[in-house]
C-alpha cells in the first residue's frame, strides 16, 4: 500500500498543467541565477493544492519532512500548509493553555525551524511563517520570549534569503494580535538587505504595523529611517498613505 505522503504526490502529478507550469516557472523566477533557480512545478493552483491538502491533513511529521524535501514546489507547500492547519488547531481557545497543546505547538515550531531550508520561495514563506511562528511567539510556550528571539535571531542572521524572509514575514501574526515589537526589531535587522524580496518584505510589514497597530508608531520608525531605507520598502510602507504623506516620505529619502 502506498505511503500517505506519495498518493498526496500523485494526486497532485494528476492535476498538473504544462500551461501553468511554464507560467509559474517564471512567475517564480526558476531561471539560471535567479532567486528560485532550479524549482519545479506540476502547475496545480494554490486552490487546489488546498483541495488536496483537505484530503490528507492526518499525514504525520516524518511524512511532511519528506514533503519539504521534495524537488516539487507544489508538494512543499502541501506539506507547509498541513503544518499550518495543524498549529491553528492547536491556537484556539479550548487548547490555547493545554499542556498537551502546548508541547504540541513547540514541537512543530522546532520543525519549522530545523526545516526553513525548503521553505524556498517567498510564497512558501508567506503562506506559512506568520501563521506558525508568528503565532508562536504569541502563544503559551515552554520557551521563553527570549528563547524564541534567539532562534528568530538565528534565522534573522543566517545569510539564507529565505530564512530572513521568514523571520521579518513572520511577524505578521504578531502583529495581528496587537505586538509590533518582533516587526520593529527584524525591520531595523534587514533595513539594508541587499535583495528586493526583503525590501519588499520589510515594507509589507511596517505598513501592516501602520494598519493594525498604529499609523504614529509607524511615522516614528520612519521619521528615524526613511532617508536610509532602500526605496522599495519606503514604497510599501507607505502605500496607504494619503498622496501627501507619501510625497513628504518620498523627498525625505530623495535629500539622502
């Protein structure tokens, strides 16, 4: 009888899609010296993946290890997105304080971590981080908050693109539940990233500490980083900006 994980393998070759395939490979950037080189696609949309993802949620830890090493991009994210469901299940409040619970969640922070090698282009990371260690930090934990700094550190300081991306993308799920602290101190940790998907990231989450938490807060960071941000994380963080605002941001950065 086949294993879980490869009849989930198979499900997913059967909806593949060379027309998709080809358009996710360059949407990706799969090319020679690109961010995502070497990747492959069946070419099955996220909706579907999900579809599948459904069918197959009691797959187990060794099994979604095997998943994160697979050369297929869709198979990854299949094996990230069980992870997150099973981490949500674990937030809610019937299990939010239970100790079984509670161990359960860090074990599969600890995965997540051992594994953010194969978390390997940024939607992987998008679609995952915030809801398992961005929750993570929010949550009862055996760690303490310092112990979970410390090994966002560890990613944040790792010279791995991806790694990076999840610690700034992770906190998100902070800042859902009202903490700016984590964006704050990743913010300033990858203000002069030399990559664009982190420009980009960092500029997401100061504009979401804006929405969610609180516009002055952001003018604050801004007020004291602007002129030095790169460009692209000055645009995203202020994207929902009057044009003013904007305009004002703007030729602080161009009298740098």
């Amino acid at each position: 009888m086949m294993e879980k994980a490869d009849e989930l393998i198979e499900a997913l070759r059967s909806k593949s899609d060379d027309k998709q395939r080809r358009i996710l490979a360059r949407f990706f950037k799969t090319g020679k010296g690109e961010y995502g080189e070497g990747d492959k696609f069946f070419g099955v949309r996220v909706p579907q993946v999900r579809s599948i993802v459904a069918e197959y949620k009691e797959i187990g830890l060794d099994e979604i290890a095997g998943l994160l090493q697979s050369e297929w991009h869709e198979v990854r994210l299949c094996g990230l997105l069980m992870l997150v469901s099973r981490f949500g299940k674990l937030c809610t409040k019937r299990f939010i304080d239970d100790e079984e619970a509670i161990k359960e969640r860090d074990k599969i922070a600890e995965f997540y971590i051992d594994n953010a090698e194969r978390i390997n282009n940024w939607d992987l990371v998008d679609l995952s981080a915030p809801k398992i260690l961005g929750y993570w930090l929010m949550t009862p934990s055996r760690y303490s908050e310092k112990e979970k700094i410390m090994a966002l550190d560890r990613l944040a300081n790792s010279g791995n693109l991806w790694k990076e991306r999840i610690s700034m993308i992770c906190t998100w799920g902070a800042l859902q539940k009202g903490n700016p602290a984590f964006t704050l101190r990743y913010a300033e940790r990858h203000l002069r990233h030399s990559h664009d998907l982190m420009h980009k990231a960092v500029g997401w989450m100061l504009r979401e500490m804006g929405k969610r938490v609180s516009i002055e807060l952001l003018r604050s960071f801004l007020s004291e980083h602007a002129a030095e941000m790169p460009r692209t994380a000055l645009r995203y963080a202020i994207e929902k900006m009057s044009e003013e605002e904007r305009k004002h941001w703007l030729s602080v950065k161009n009298k740098q």
